[in-house]
C-alpha cells in the first residue's frame, strides 16, 4: 500500500514536470510569434537587434527607409545613386525625388541627402546622418534617438 502511494505522487509529479515544460514551450512559441508582430512584415533585422553601421546603400529602400535582405533598384537623380527595394517604390521615388532624396539625421534634425550620408540600420529602419560623429552618437544609444523621431 505505501509503495503504491509513493508510486502515484511520482506519477503526479512527472505529470505536473510536463505540464511545465507544455506551458514553457507554448510561452517560447507566443513570445516569439509576439516579436515576429511586431517587426515590420517586409525588413529583415540583416545588421543584429543592437544594430549596425550600414555600408552597403544598395540593401537600403531610400523611399521606405528600411534595410532588405538583397540589393535593390538602382535610380539616378542628379547623378547620384538611390537604391529601392521595388517598382513600386521606384515608381513613388521618381515622382517625388526632390522629397524622398532627403532624410532627417535623427541626432541633429539635420536635413541630408540619403545618397551622400553615412546609413546606421537598427531594427530594420535605416537612419541617415549629417556626419559620422552624429552616426556615432546614434550607436551609442539608439533607443533614445528613436523614440524622439516620428518613424
Ligand atoms: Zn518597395
């Protein structure tokens, strides 16, 4: 009688272990599904969560302000190179250069040209900069540049 009692509070226990590693699983699989919400559904976070300066203009969308997985379309305006992800957002960039050709150096609010301008990624956005020193004063602590800026 004793052996089966402690055989049953084992079973209880290996039951309730499982239990926990169902409920941890189901918790791993809602955060992940959480994160993949909030990103946007076309970026790819390519430089790391902590972010990365962005040597490669060609990745970025210069009319989204994004980074993409592959090298975009090329246009020339005024002869410099801009960089889209697709023919929509070529065809939108063409139709408004003189807008889209230009971002805000989210340290300095200064206005820079995207063809000309260091590019910092951080979580799939592209940020552009008046100089490599407000680039460099971004990286330290993006997240406090990010939530000033109306992206
Ligand atoms: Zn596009």
């Amino acid at each position: 009688m004793e052996r089966i009692r402690r055989t049953k509070s084992q079973a209880k226990k290996a039951s309730m272990k499982k239990r926990a590693a169902i409920i941890g699983v189901a918790l791993l699989l809602l955060g992940g599904f959480a994160l993949l919400l909030t990103r946007p559904a076309s970026t790819e976070d390519v430089a790391g969560r902590s972010g990365a300066r962005l040597s490669d203009p060609t990745r970025v969308c210069m009319l989204q302000d994004n980074v993409q997985a592959q090298a975009g379309l090329e246009y020339e305006y005024q002869g410099k190179k801009y960089y889209l992800c697709c023919g929509g957002c070529l065809a939108a960039f063409k139709a408004n250069a003189e807008q889209y050709r230009t971002g805000v150096d989210p340290v300095t609010s200064a206005k820079v040209d995207k063809a000309l301008a260091p590019i910092y990624a951080y979580r799939g956005h592209a940020y552009f900069f008046a100089s490599e020193e407000s680039l460099a004063m971004f990286a330290q602590d993006p997240q406090r540049y990010v939530r000033a800026s109306v992206h």
